[in-house]
C-alpha cells in the first residue's frame, strides 16, 4: 500500500519538476502534469492548492501574481533556489526507489 | 454565467486567514475553477455538466478548508506572533519611551512626592495623559494583523512590563544580593513608585486598548482614498 508520505513524495517532485521549465499557475501546472505523465498523475484542485501552499511556506517555490493578457489574475508560481536545491536529492531518492523495486520486482519474476 | 468566487466564497466561509490572505485564496481558487468550466465547455461538455464536473474538482470543502487553513497557519504562526503581539509591543514602548524622554527634557517640572524620609518620587503627568493613545495605536495594530483580544491588549500595556520586571524582580533581586538597595528606599516608597510607573500608565495603556477593542474603532480608508476613524462596537463584537 502506497502511503502518504509517498504519495506527497510523488506529488512534490512533480510539482518541483514541472516548475523547473518556468513559471505556471496552478490550472496550469495540473494540466502540464496530466499531459506529460499521459494522464498517470492528475491533480485536482483539492488536492494541488494546500500542497502549492505547503510548499511556498516552506520556501521551495514562490507565488506571485500577475496579470494575463485577456486582463485575469493569476497566481504564478516558482522554484525558488531553495525549491532547485530540493529537486535534485528528490529526484536522486526516488530514482534509487524505483531502481529498487524494479530489481525486486525481476528477482520475483525470475 | 456561474460566479465562481461567490460558489468558493460561500464553501469556504469559515476559513480562518488573514483577510487579506483568504481573499487572495478564494481569488486563486475561483480562477482555478472557472478555468475547469471553460476548458469543459470548450470540449462540447453542455453548461450543467460543466459546472458539475468543475465542483467535482472538490468532493469535500470542509475537508479543504482544513488543509488549507494547516498549510497556510502553521508555517504563519511566528509572522503572526510578531505582526500581532512583537511589533505593535515594541513600537508602542519605543513611543512611550520617547515621549517620556522629552517629557523629561522639554516638558513641565514633574510633581515631586516628597516621603518622610529622603525618597522623593518623581512623576511625569503629560506622559500619563498621552499613554491611552499609545495603548490604543498598540491595539490598533494588533487587531488590524488579526490578533486576539489578549494579544491586542498585551500590545498595548507592553511598555510598562519591563518596568514591571524591573520593580518585581530587579529590586528584590538587589535585596538578596546586596542586602540593602541605594537611596534607603523602604516597602512604601517601592508600592508608591510601583503605582506611580507601572500600575497607573499600565491602566492608562490598557483603557485605550480597550477602546480599540470594545469599540471596534478602526481605520477605514475612505472612497477618495483617505482614511477616516470609524467606531463599529457591533463589528467588534461580531469578531
């Protein structure tokens, strides 16, 4: 069973990850997630807003807003330096994760 | 056409922020939700499957307001504790101080308490007068960063609690290390002086930060931009 702390693990490094392209909002972002895992990972509003929150309190990513050009607000969020810093040992964590578990899921199979 | 602001205003009432802070979450919510709707409209979904499909973005508001409130509060509490209790404490003791010293230097002779034997209290009475409008800017800027009633009214006495430290524990301190403290001052003496500097500005200061409190009294910029003073006892209450 995934538990949560996997599960805001994934949902962190996703978030940090898409930010690293540039600034999104968060429709946005949950719309970039969406396409670029083909639909594996999707955000509701929910469940994005108090992680986004979450994160900008702790100071890995900063939102600010700004004004589009049909003239709507929004709030634009970015990795900060402390948020890139974040990424790299994150992305590092679950690559060792998943590299783990491929090995255990072929010692099963073999 | 579906108001998304007043849908997530009305979901998420009691959600306890900042004013400011909670307008600007409900603006960011209800931009997310319309942009949902416009993007389900725009796929050929009709106008009630939309909006359906939109509000399933949240299956519990309540839920969300709860995790909104402890991701935004508990990271908050330390900015809160000094918009709310630090800098309004420090800044009214920094102008009580500053009002003294020049009470001191420019103002009337001080009424002079003479005892029996050679303790004479001094004391500064348009320092006096001035405190509840100290106490009262305290609470004001308190209550504005959304602090509580006692935070407001801590705001507001701070500049007598280090006197008050100063008279409870620095005097019997120097009792005890001592064994006698300069200028003979004796029992009567230290309760007059304690009345004369920390009791009547500690009540002076809290009357006008109960002002601020009981009545609610509050900047309100006007239409053409100014600022005017409005008392709303109502309001206050309400809070």
């Amino acid at each position: 069973m995934i538990g949560p702390g996997i599960k805001r693990g994934t949902a962190e490094l996703a978030v940090l990850s898409v930010l690293e392209s540039g600034a999104l909002h968060g429709y946005e972002m949950a719309r970039r997630i969406e396409q670029q895992t083909k639909g594996a990972l999707r955000f509701t509003l929910a469940a994005l807003y108090p992680m986004l929150y979450r994160m900008e309190q702790r100071g890995w990513i900063r939102g600010a807003w700004e004004t589009s050009n049909n003239g709507r607000r929004k709030r634009c969020y970015r990795l900060t330096a402390a948020g890139k810093k974040k990424l790299s040992p994150l992305r590092k964590e679950w690559a060792e994760l998943f590299e783990a578990l491929r090995r255990l899921t072929k010692v099963n199979h073999a | 056409m579906l108001d998304w602001k007043e849908i997530v205003r009305q979901k998420l009432a009691g959600l306890a922020l900042q004013p400011e802070e909670k307008r600007e979450v409900l603006e960011e919510l209800a931009e997310h939700l319309e942009e949902t709707y416009q993007s389900l409209l725009r796929q050929g979904i009709s106008v009630e499957d939309a909006a359906q499909r939109a509000q399933s973005e949240v299956s519990d508001w309540n839920d969300l307001r709860r995790r909104i409130h402890s991701a935004r509060a508990k990271e908050n509490s330390m900015t809160n504790r000094v918009t709310q209790f630090w800098f309004p404490g420090f800044l009214t003791f920094t102008i009580s101080m500053g009002f003294l010293a020049v009470t001191q230097k420019f103002g009337p002779l001080p009424l002079m308490l003479r005892l029996d034997h050679p303790p004479v209290l001094m004391f500064y009475l348009p320092w006096l007068v001035s405190l509840p409008l100290v106490g009262a800017m305290g609470a004001y800027l308190s209550n504005r960063a959304g602090g509580s009633f006692r935070l407001a009214l801590s705001s507001s006495v701070f500049p007598v609690l280090p006197i008050a430290g100063l008279f409870l524990v620095g005097f019997p301190l120097s009792l005890l290390i001592e064994h006698h403290v300069s200028h003979n001052i004796m029992v009567t003496a230290f309760l007059i002086a304690l009345c004369l500097w920390v009791l009547f500005p500690g009540v002076a200061l809290l009357a006008g930060g109960l002002v601020v409190r009981l009545y609610g009294i509050r900047l309100i910029p006007s239409a053409n931009g100014s600022a005017r003073l409005q008392a709303s006892s109502s309001q206050s209450k309400a809070q």
